[in-house]
C-alpha cells in the first residue's frame, strides 16, 4: 500500500505563512515611515537654511525661503497643478513685495509620495507650526529679495475667501493646503521688512 508523507505541504504552507507576516511588517513598516518621514526631516533632510550663503535671486525663478524649518521652494501662479512644483501665488494682481497688499502664497502641509524623501519634498510647509512671533524669512520677486518677520501662526477657520482677503497694509500670508476640506488650515502673516542687502553677504 502506498504511503504518502504530507509533511513538506505543512511546511511548505509555514513557509508561506511566514514569507507573508514577514512582508506585511516590512510593508507596513513602509508605509509608516512615509507618515512619519516629515517629522523626522528635520534631523536629515531639511536643516536650517543661512541666507547670507544664498545664491543671488534668479529674475526667472520667485522663491519662498524660510530660513529656521529648511524650507526653499518655487513659486508661480498658476492653477493648483503649480503646488507639484512648490507654492502656488494666489491672487497675484493683488499682493506682491513691490507694491503691497496682501501677498499669498498656499503650499502642501502633507501630501503622501511613494518614497519618504519624495513625501518630505511634497509637504514643504509641514512644520510651518514650528515658527513663532519674530521669525524671518525671505522672498525672491522679480530677482530681488525681500525680508519679511512673522506676525502671527496658528490654526485658521476662515475660509480661503478670508484668508486671501485684500488688504491695504503690505503683508506675507501663507497658508497649508490641507487633504480634507474640512481641516483647519495653519496661516502665517508676516510684515514686510523692505530689501534684503544683499552687498553684506
């Protein structure tokens, strides 16, 4: 009579089995590590920026520089197609460093990539709660640069109508640009300071 050993399909399935659980906590491991990765940029991807060691602003590129959370993107008007490139400038006819009112610029707060450093470099303004009364930062417009000191963070309930209001007064505002509709977007305003000098570098 014949005898049949099914031990090495046990083994097999084991295999199998282990393979699997293996895989999920590798996998799942990956996928936090692509939440967390803004987080921990700080401490490898996006250290604080020197504005004297700066290149001369470009005439063909604006950029958005905020010097204590490593933050140096583009920014363009446009649609919201301009954030895959950095910041979006909403409603340019009515704020800019020459002539005043208020200048917006919106970013991504967090937006999920396939790998940590592609979600860091998606989500610029992720830290932007980080910055306090007093900080400064820069804008590149036009290949001049401009100061700015912020005036105030936190979370906002305004609508972007609100957010993006204009105003008589020259100032910075910058907001995140948030996955749900329904989360509260953190605002920043700066006061403009004028010119950077950039024959002191």
């Amino acid at each position: 009579m014949l005898k049949i050993n099914k031990q090495p399909t046990q083994v097999s399935f084991r295999l199998f089995a282990s393979f699997a659980v293996l895989a999920g906590v590798i996998g799942g491991g990956y996928i936090a590590s692509l939440f967390v990765s803004p987080i921990a940029a700080p401490l490898f991807a996006t250290k604080p920026i020197n504005v004297q060691s700066l290149p001369t602003p470009k005439a063909s590129e604006n950029r958005l520089i905020i010097p204590k959370i490593g933050v140096n993107i583009p920014y363009d008007k446009g649609d919201e197609s301009t954030l895959e490139a950095g910041g979006w400038w909403r409603n340019a006819d009515q704020g800019n460093p020459v002539t005043g009112g208020n200048f917006v610029i919106t970013a991504y707060k967090f937006k999920i990539q396939p790998t940590p450093l592609s979600t860091i470099e998606k989500s610029p303004l992720y830290n932007i709660d980080r910055l306090v009364v007093g900080d400064k930062l820069v804008v590149d417009y036009n290949g001049v640069r401009y100061g700015y000191e912020v005036d105030s963070v936190k979370p906002s309930p305004k609508t972007i109508a609100e957010i993006e209001s204009p105003t008589d007064i020259a100032k910075l505002t910058i907001y995140t640009q948030e996955s749900s509709t329904s989360a509260e977007r953190i605002v920043m305003t700066a006061k403009a300071l004028g010119k950077v000098d950039l024959s002191r570098r």
